[in-house]
C-alpha cells in the first residue's frame, strides 16, 4: 500500500491542510493494472477540527473493501466558506492528475462525510457545476462530480431548530443568519446531484435527524437516487460505532448502527458496477 500526504491549498487554506492518500497496491501477480474505486473522506467537527474517529478507522474499512481512501483534513475555524468546498475540489483535482500512478478508476471517486464533514461533501455534490468551484481548479467541472455521496449523520439545513448551529458559524463567521440559507444543503439540489447515501440516528441531539429527512425528501422531489437509512437509537458522532472509533469507556460503541458500513457495501458495489 502507498501512504503519501499531499499538502492541499486554496484560497483561504490553512498550512495543516492536506489529504493523506491509502493506495491499495497494484503489482505485477497482485491486482496488476486494476483501476479501483477512490473514496474521498471528510471527517465531521462542526468546521472546529477535524475527528480522527472518523478518519483513519474509516480508511481501513474501506480499504479492506477494495477502495483506494484519501482523507482530507481541510481548514477549519476561522478558516470560512467557501475554502474547504474549494479544498476538497483540489483533492478531486489531485486524484484526477496521480490517477494513473494510484490505478483509481476516474469514473468512480466518492466523496464521504460525517457530520459538518458531510455538509462538506454534499457542498461538493450540489456545486460542482458552479463557477466558484471548478474555476479555482482549472479543470473541467464534470471531473469534479463526484461518482456519489456517502454522508453519516450529515448537518443539512439551516432551518431554525434544527440546524446545527455551530457549524454554521464557524463555517460563515458573523453573518446575519439569512446567509446561512445560501450554503443550506437541501435547497441547492437538484437533478445534477450524484447518487447518495445517508444514515442518522432518531436520538441524535447534535444534528437532529430531521436534516437527514429533508435532504432525502429534497433529492427524491429531483428524481435522484437516494438511499436513507434511520435508526432507532444512537448519539452523534458514532463514526463505524464498535470499539475501534470508541473512547476507552466504550461511550461510542452502539451496536444497533454498526450494519450500516455493510450496508454502504452493498451500496457501492452497486454503484460501481459496469452499466
């Protein structure tokens, strides 16, 4: 496997961002030639930090799933909108230019996020046809769509009640909090979005599940796939929920949530499947 981080910048950018690539290996007797899948991870923080509960044990998932990872640690806090959208569409861009040395099939780069990392990744899927997006990159905007998005417990909206408000903040600064609207998720969709999939929990007290049920009602209303999946009970921020993204007490661990990284599986082996 290669394990290389690549500095990332764009207007905006703090020095420690940057995206930190898993490149499965592909050697001669061993996956020769394969061109694999490439997930792109935003780990949550409501735009503070970002959490290593939802990074590195998230990789290795995934990488023991046959995708190649990258997870970018982009700039946060007083770092404002729009410099990590436009960080994570300079990870798309790097991903497109080292394709052919990391075998990543280019038709397939996902992006996924947990909770304000999620805001991000969905920022990524409703604007990446927008000028301010892809002009910053130089490249094409349709190499900037991402093949889907995966968002965990994703922060949404900014309706009063249920947003979360401290990502919005941090996010934004002092704005009045009608400009929350402009970077609220489910009103910039439509049929231009990629696929997605989300999971929440109904007993999530950070981000309230219901930024999940707009989200979905919002890409079902533009006729794109969505698939959603709701449990019963759960925190916020319970990354895979089993004892390797827990804290020592085993607070994070929460069995009835721990099917959804199967689920994700079955998910984007549909996805990735030739047409």
């Amino acid at each position: 496997m290669i394990y290389d981080t690549i500095s990332i910048q764009a207007e905006g950018s703090l020095d420690y961002a940057r995206l930190q690539i898993y490149i499965l290996d592909s050697t001669p007797g061993y996956q020769e030639g394969l061109l694999r899948p490439m997930i792109l991870v935003c780990p949550g923080g409501g735009y503070e930090h970002t959490s290593d509960r939802e990074a590195e044990p998230v990789a290795m998932r995934l990488l023991a799933m046959g995708y190649h990872v990258g997870i970018l640690r982009y700039s946060t806090a007083p770092a404002k909108y729009p410099t990590a959208l436009l960080e994570l569409a300079q990870a798309m861009k790097t991903v497109h230019e080292n394709a052919q040395k990391w075998h990543v099939n280019i038709k397939k780069i996902f992006v996924q996020g947990f909770s304000a990392g999620a805001h991000l990744a969905a920022s990524l899927g409703v604007s990446w046809n927008q000028e301010l997006v892809y002009k910053s990159t130089g490249i094409p905007a349709k190499k900037l769509r991402p093949a889907g998005m995966i968002l965990c417990y994703p922060v949404v909206t900014s309706e009063k009640g249920l947003a979360h408000e401290g990502s919005f903040q941090n996010l934004l600064g002092e704005v009045e909090r009608k400009e929350w609207e402009k970077i609220s998720i489910e009103k910039q969709v439509g049929i231009h979005c990629p696929p997605c999939f989300i999971w929440h929990t109904c007993t999530d007290e950070t981000v309230p599940v219901e930024n999940a049920l707009l989200l979905f009602s919002a890409l079902k209303k533009a006729g794109v796939s969505v698939e959603l999946h709701i449990y019963p009970e759960g925190k916020h921020g319970l990354s895979l929920g089993d004892a390797s993204t827990s804290d020592p007490e085993g607070n994070m661990i929460c069995e009835s949530v721990q099917s959804w990284i199967s689920l994700l599986k079955i998910w984007l082996a549909s996805q990735t499947e030739e047409k």
